[in-house]
C-alpha cells in the first residue's frame, strides 16, 4: 500500500496562508536568477498545494525544484502573510524522498553515509576530523594538490576537494572544561552547544563564545561529545533522523538548571528552536522540547538581553562588515543584534554591506548539491563585500564563514582579507582589556 | 450564460463555475477559440528559443493565478519572449489559430487581470527587463515593459530624478503591468497615478500589428490620444511592450508625521483643513481602529489600541517649504481634535512612525487563511461616512473587516479577513461586499480607485458606468479584436 503524503497530512492552513501576491518574489534567489514562478516560493507553495490536492503526482521534477531551492528563507521575512515557508519546505524535501523519485545509487549511497552514518555518530565523525587534521597538517593535502592526484577523482569531487574545512588544532572538548565559571559573581547559567562542523572547523569560536559568557558573569555548562542538532537531517528530508537527534540533545542538558542553551551558529539556531514542533507528536518529549525552544537562545540575542557590557579596550581592528546569516536573519529573527556586538566595540566602525541578508550560497550542503548556482551566489556576495573595502568580515554560521573565506581565496586582490565571527572580535577586545 | 448577475465570490464558493472556465467553454463550444495544442506548442519553440516556451505541468501551476485570493485557472503554455518583435510574432501566430492570450508581468495584480484561462496561451514579460534610456534633457526615461517598478525609480534617484508612483507592490510589479492596470499608490493625491507619466507606449496590436503611441513631446494634439486608451486596458486591447515615462525633479527633503485621533471624523476634518489651507502633502494615510489594533498585536510598536483613527502625514518639496508646512499640518491635526500628533526629526525617525502604516496589510494577512483585499473609492469629502458604513457592514454580518488606505484621495482599503473554505462566512462576504459597492456608488465612488476590474469587480462594472459607457467599452474592444482573443472575459463579457 503506497504511503499516506506527508502534504495531504499537514495542516492544510498552512499552504493555505500564501495568499500568492508575490512579495517574495524580489526576495528569492532562485527567482531573481531565472524568473520563473516554478524558482519562486509562492511558485513552489502552489506546487505543494497542488499535491495535497491531488492535482499533481510527487515527480523527478517536483523533487529536483525542491532542491534548486536554497532554504534561505528570504520569503519568510517577505511575506506579508506570516507564511511558514520552513515547515513547508521540509515536509516536501521529505514528500520526495518518501516517494523515491530520486533513484540513483550514487545519490543514495552518499546521503546514507552522510546523514544515515558519519552525522548520527558524533565519535565517527570526530574521528574523521583527526583523520583529515593528520592529513592537512602533515602537509599531505599540498603535496596531493601538488600531484594533481585530486585530477583522478571524478571531476564533481575534486572541485570539491580545495573547500575542505581546515580542521582545528584541538576540538571544543579540548579546550572548554564540561562547567567553568566566572571569577567574580554569577549572574546567570546556560549550557553551549557546541555543533559539529563548529566544533571541527571553529572549536576556537566556541571558546570565544565560552570566553565572552564568562565576561558576563554567566557560568557554562558544556556536555561533552554532542551529536548534530539534527538540521542538516531535517532539511534534506529525513525528519526521523532530525527527531533522534533532537531528543538526544535534549537529553544531554538539564534543561530545569539552565537560563539558556546557548548557540552560535545561525543555521543550527533556527531548527533548535523548533524541536518543539519537531517532537509535537512525542509524548515523552512534546512538553520537554517546548520548554527547550523557550531556552535556546542565539548568543547575540543573549548577550543583548542580559545586557552585555561593553569592552573598554578594541578588537585590533578598525572596520568591520557584517553578513548575516540566512537563518539567523530570516529564520530567527536575530538582525540588530549582532551589529550592536559589533558597534559596542571601541574603535571599530561597522560599515553596512550591501544585500547583507542575500544568501551566499552555502546553505547547508547546497554548495555541494548545486554548485553552480551555488557559485553565482559566493561571486555576488564577493562583489558587494568589495563595495564596503572592509578588511574583515564578520559572520555568524560556520557554513557562511568557510564559504566566503573560500570565495575571497579565490579572488586575488580582495579589500577584504579576514572572515571572523562577531564573538570572536568580542572576545578579542574582551581580553586585550587585561593586557 | 450564468456570469451576469452574479458576484464572483459566488463563483468562488462554486468550483463549477468559475467565470474564466464558464466563458471559455462557452466561446469553445462556440468554436471561436482553440487551445494551445501540440503542433501550436512546436511553432511556438520555432519561435522562440525551446526553454523560454514552458508546458510541463510542473512548470505551469505556478502561472495559475496572480495576487487576487481564490482564483485559479491552468494555461496551456507560457512563454518568455525578450522583444517587442517576439511578442509580435506570439500574437500573431496566436491570432491565426485562434488561441486566447493572457497577458502577464510579476503577476501581483488584486483583481485577477493576468489570472488565465484554461489552455490559453500566457505571454510572460519578465524576461523583456532592459531600462533603455534616462533622458535628463527632456525628463523622461524609457524602458521595455518587464523592468520592475522600483528598478525605474531607482535609476531615475541616481541622476536626482524622482517617477511617483509608487503601488503597494513596486518591489516586484513590472512597469507594463502597472500601466495595463493603471496602478496608483501612496501620494495618488500630490503626485497622480501611473496614467499622468505614461507619455509614449509600444504596442502590439490583437492582430500583431507592432505601433508606436505617443513620444517625448509635452504637447502633442496629434489626433486621438491613443496611448490613453492602452493605460487600464487591462491587457485586452494590447500587449505594452516599451513605455516612455516622464520623470520629475526629486524632492529635496520630506517630513514625517503621525496623528492619533479618537473619531474618524475629526481625522477627515483635518485633512480638509489641510487642503483649505493650500497644502497638498505627498501622503495622507490612516488606518482605522481594527487594523490598529492588528498591527499592534503583530508588530508591537507601541500604539494605543484604543484610537479610532492613526493618520500618517508627510509633505516633500523644498527643505524651507517642508519645515512650514508639517508645522502647519500639525497644528491643523491638533485644532481638529487629533489626541496625539507627533513629527519624525530625521529619516530613521519617519521610517519608525511610518511602520504602522507599513505593516497594516501584513498584519492583516496572518489573522484568517484568506485575505480578500478591495479598493472601493469615494470622493475624498464622503470618506468618513464610507469607513462608517463598512464597520456597520461589518458588525452586521459579524466579520473580520480592517480598513486602511489613502485619506488624500478618497481610495479604501476595506480588508476582509475570512477564510475562503467556510462557504457560509464566504457567503456573508459576497453580501457584505455587494453593500459595500452599492454604498460606493451611491456616494458617487468608483468600486475600483487603483486595483483594475479583472474579474474580481466585473459583476459591478455596468451597474457603476451605465448602459451606454459600457456598452461603449465593448464596442472599442470589438473594434480592435474583433476574435475576442487579448485576455478575454476580463473587465466585462464579450458580445456573442
């Protein structure tokens, strides 16, 4: 018996809510690129709408429009209608895979061994960072380059091969003990969450973030080994998985001792903050993961609501630019409050960049998917990071900062020559206080 | 045929009538039309290049509808021609077999003009998006018609030049569609509509005939003005592939202000002794107490939920004249009873008292599933009357109605949040909105200031205009497409 459609059984207000008048359209990348309704959000609600209908079958074509479709979510800040474009968006990633239409080995192979394997094992995938650390530090990623051994590999995987992260010297748990506490006074106590590409490519920006809360008199609690918040799972389509992993990390914090769970990346935020719906049908976690979305917290949006105070000494630098974060800007909302981190620190000018909130392309693993599209994107983020002949850009999302840094490495002469988060400057100035 | 008498929300409440599909099967069952087939979609590819010709079902729906709520109709094919030349050969190659031919631009129209028809063929102009010319010596600025709105206006700012109107969707509405629709906007009042800058338009003709009307010249009486015939033709007379507009000098500064009153009436009052006192502002806006109240419990900005009407003012020209004038409205808003007037020091502060006004709609949308909104318009003086008898509607046929809109010049917003699956509800809607244009009429309003007839405000045409100017209409449509194929079954029916 074929299975029930995950779109018939949504709340249909849902789709229903897109009243179509297009607001979204100047807001989406795809459509801004092709201009055809089917790139556009209102396009694609109308296509999903036409499945709980019964108007249209599940096809290769719905599927492949799905993926063309970054995931942005641009449109929810658009949208006059207060569409929730995400749900929508998941349900249907998770319609197509449901329905099969994708075969291909290949395809299966990889996503299974990414999102089935290495990304529900926090140990394998930790063990994979030592393996790629060894192989970057030795120098044996040069000498290969250096070989042209990556031109054996089918052409898809060696363009791939330069954007590799650099992984840390030391992961988050090296670094940051299980409780620290601030010398004087506590005001407040939250847990941190440490992520997974975070924690192998950026475990600095997490002892920053630990650094900056202890600033503020807040006493961190890091669980060790945490798994991945499942976001990656839930948007490609496998909402099983998101909900295992969801429960896991509820389990990992004691959630009734905490103020806050505390994240720093903007792409993880969002969906953390929507285990509450994730796990509505959970009857030993609907009430837990409720109580878990009321706590997570970005970390610009928690420095800025208990008061942050400003550094007296600066971060080194005397400009700056922002980009934000797709899913922290338009997933969660969280716009000015990174920019007053930024302007709270002496001697630095944030200069506005242009489109600021203009995907860059890395939308999760869509730099991989769809390259191409993926590419014009990174070049036009580059452009406008030229306009503002900032020498440092600050975001806040792993996925972003490994995709503009690799953007501005392949543009010679670039004004700006650093990627950095705004936690990172904080923490700076934070400490050449002391000296 | 059934679509007389009828309201079309009627039709909506009904799937088997919907009016597009109730005119077309009666035109086919007439013979007079075909739809787009196999061997039409083959010389249309000939044409065009094969990807600018879509017919795959998964790239269609979403050529089903436009802004309007409900109405939804499946196309036959659309395509994406870059020329005027192109378009052209589409219409002409459409003429000869008898396809009807919607067309189309961003598609955010509110009254269902770029809605299809089944198996018609839809001409999308989006692609056809190059700003051709800013002429700073004779003030005007031409353009093909698929370049946005805001686009023009932008690259008028570059050069200190300024193109007024400015309708709710100008992020996206193309320029030709704003034309065909003859938009209106924000400063309708000081500045006029999109009608009082259109100086030249190219055309292609239901036959494919390409022509040029009008041109650069400030006066020109030669012959009829032909070019105003195309302005709010709705697509059924022609396809506007090439505008020339005329552009003015960019106001030097502008001044913000917000006033919160406990009665409609004294709102009014002000306004008028705005106007007594020699001053047309740029923007005259209020919102009354439901749509208040709905911006507060989404935006949270602050309001008194208690106001019966918040009225934002602004006046623009030169910096001295500006100061003078807001000055003046001020004191004007306070003589007239206003509880509350405050003026924005800068450009940050405007915005900031501006943000009611611009989050009204999107704070109406989210309260119902559907959201249905019209434009009836009465002359400036009978507009308090008309806000009261909408919140009498309203209350009587117990339904969420907000309205918002342009003081300066008369235009409603009444905003019925509802949602089109509750047929009952939806039936009180079609009957409040039938007493709400025949109160528009009688006051000596229009039951559409700025949105277009489409087929969303069809039913009431003839009973606005009278037998002989609609019949006069039809007769201009008949003259210039005899075959009935430029988006037929829009503003009114055709002659059998």
């Amino acid at each position: 018996m074929p299975q029930a459609l995950l779109l018939q059984s949504l709340d249909y207000s849902v789709l229903q809510q897109c009243m179509h008048c297009g607001m979204c359209l100047p807001t989406c990348p795809t459509y801004v690129e092709t201009k055809m309704e089917k790139n556009s959000p209102r396009g694609r609600i109308a296509l999903l709408r036409a499945v709980a209908d019964g108007d249209l079958e599940v096809s290769k074509a719905l599927s492949d429009e799905m993926y063309y479709c970054l995931g942005c979510l641009a449109c929810q800040t658009a949208c006059p209608a207060g569409v929730n474009y995400a749900e929508l968006f998941e349900t249907a990633r998770a319609e197509v895979e449901q329905a099969n239409v994708n075969d291909g080995m290949q395809r299966g192979f990889w996503r299974w061994i990414t999102l089935n394997v290495i990304f529900m094992h926090p140990w394998l995938l930790r063990l994979i960072g030592r393996v790629l650390r060894m192989y970057q530090s030795t120098g044996l990623d040069k000498l290969m380059r250096k070989l042209r051994f990556f031109g054996l590999m089918p052409r898809s995987l060696a363009k791939l091969e330069p954007q590799t992260p650099q992984i840390a010297a030391q992961f988050s748990d090296d670094i940051i003990l299980p409780q620290e506490s601030p010398i004087a006074g506590q005001g407040s106590r939250v847990g941190l969450l440490t992520g997974c590409i975070q924690d192998l490519a950026f475990s600095n920006i997490n002892r920053d973030t630990v650094d900056v809360l202890i600033a503020n008199g807040c006493e961190v609690i890091t669980p060790r080994s945490q798994s991945c918040c499942g976001s990656l799972h839930a948007h490609n389509g496998e909402l099983e998985l998101a909900r295992e992993l969801a429960r896991r990390q509820i389990d990992s914090f004691d959630l009734d001792s905490l103020d806050a769970i505390i994240t720093n990346a903007g792409g993880c935020g969002s969906h953390l903050k929507t285990y509450g719906h994730l796990l509505h049908d959970d009857p030993l976690y609907a009430a837990k993961a409720k109580v878990w979305d009321s706590k997570v917290k970005d970390i610009h949006e928690w420095l800025v609501q208990i008061r942050f105070r400003k550094p007296t000494a600066g971060a080194g630098v005397s400009e700056v630019t922002y980009h934000e974060s797709c899913h922290l800007c338009h997933g969660q909302k969280v716009v000015s409050q990174p920019r007053q981190v930024l302007a709270s620190i002496p001697g630095l000018v944030l200069k506005e960049l242009p489109e600021s909130n203009w995907c860059c392309g890395s939308a999760g693993i869509y730099n991989i998917t769809q390259p191409e599209q993926s590419q014009k994107l990174l070049d036009r983020k580059v452009a406008n990071l030229k306009l503002t002949k900032a020498p440092i850009v600050a975001t806040s999302n792993p996925g972003c900062h490994l995709q503009i840094a690799n953007g501005l490495r392949s543009c010679g002469d670039h004004p700006c020559q650093e990627v950095t988060q705004p936690v990172t400057l904080l923490a700076r100035a934070y400490r050449s206080e002391r000296s | 045929m059934g679509v007389k008498r009828m309201g079309w929300l009627k039709f909506m409440t009904n799937n088997q009538t919907q009016p597009s599909l109730t005119l077309y099967n009666e035109l086919a069952r007439m013979r007079l039309v075909n739809t787009v087939d196999a061997n039409f979609i083959q010389s249309l590819q000939a044409l065009l290049s094969p990807e600018r010709v879509l017919t795959s079902v998964e790239d269609i729906i979403p050529y089903g509808f436009d802004g309007t709520a409900v109405l939804k109709q499946r196309p036959g094919a659309v395509v994406f021609p870059l020329t005027s030349e192109e378009v052209a050969d589409c219409v002409r190659l459409a003429c000869k077999r008898s396809v009807p031919v919607v067309t189309r631009g961003s598609g955010t129209g509110l009254s269902g003009g770029s809605v299809p028809l089944a198996g018609c063929l839809v001409i999308c102009l989006v692609k056809m998006d190059k700003l051709i010319e800013v002429d700073e010596k004779n003030l005007t600025l031409r353009a093909q018609s698929g370049v946005i709105t805001k686009e023009i206006d932008d690259a008028a700012a570059k050069v200190g030049l300024f193109y007024p109107p400015d309708p709710g969707s100008m992020k996206i509405s193309t320029i030709g569609g704003n034309v065909a629709e003859n938009s209106g906007g924000l400063r309708g009042l000081k500045y006029g509509v999109t009608r009082d800058y259109v100086m030249g338009l190219e055309v292609v003709l239901p036959d494919g005939t390409l022509t040029f009307l009008g041109n650069k010249c400030v006066k020109d009486v030669a012959g009829y003005s032909m070019k105003d015939l195309f302005i709010g033709s709705e697509g059924t007379l022609g396809i506007i592939t090439e505008v020339i507009l005329k552009v003015l000098p960019r106001p030097k500064a502008r001044k913000t202000m917000l006033a919160l009153y406990d009665s409609m009436d004294a709102a009014a009052k002000t306004i008028s002794a705005i106007i007594a006192a020699k001053i047309i502002p740029c923007t005259l806006e209020f919102l009354d107490r439901v749509t208040v109240q709905c911006v507060e419990d989404y935006a949270k900005i602050g309001l008194p939920t208690d106001v019966e009407a918040l009225v934002l003012m602004e006046t623009d020209g030169h910096p001295v004249v500006v100061e003078e004038e807001a000055a003046q409205m001020m004191a004007l808003a306070k003589a007239n009873g206003a509880r509350d007037v405050r003026a924005a020091a800068d450009e940050a502060e405007g915005a900031k008292l501006a943000a009611a006004r611009r989050n009204a709609f999107s704070a109406l949308a989210r309260v119902r599933p559907t959201t249905i909104l019209e434009d009836v318009t009465v002359p400036r003086s009978e507009l308090a009357t008309m806000v009261a008898f909408i919140d009498s509607v309203a209350k009587k046929h117990k339904l969420q109605i907000g309205t918002f809109g342009h003081l300066g010049d008369g235009n409603l917003h009444p905003t019925f949040l509802t949602n089109e699956l509750d047929h009952e509800e939806m039936h009180r809607v079609e009957v409040a909105l039938e007493e709400i244009v025949e109160e528009t009429i009688r006051l000596g309003g229009t039951v559409t200031g700025e949105h277009g007839v489409g087929l969303a405000k069809k039913a009431f045409l003839k009973r606005q205009l009278g037998e002989g100017s609609y019949e006069l209409m039809r007769s201009i449509k008949q003259a210039l497409d005899p075959q009935g194929l430029l988006n037929p079954g829009k503003i009114f029916d055709l002659r059998n």
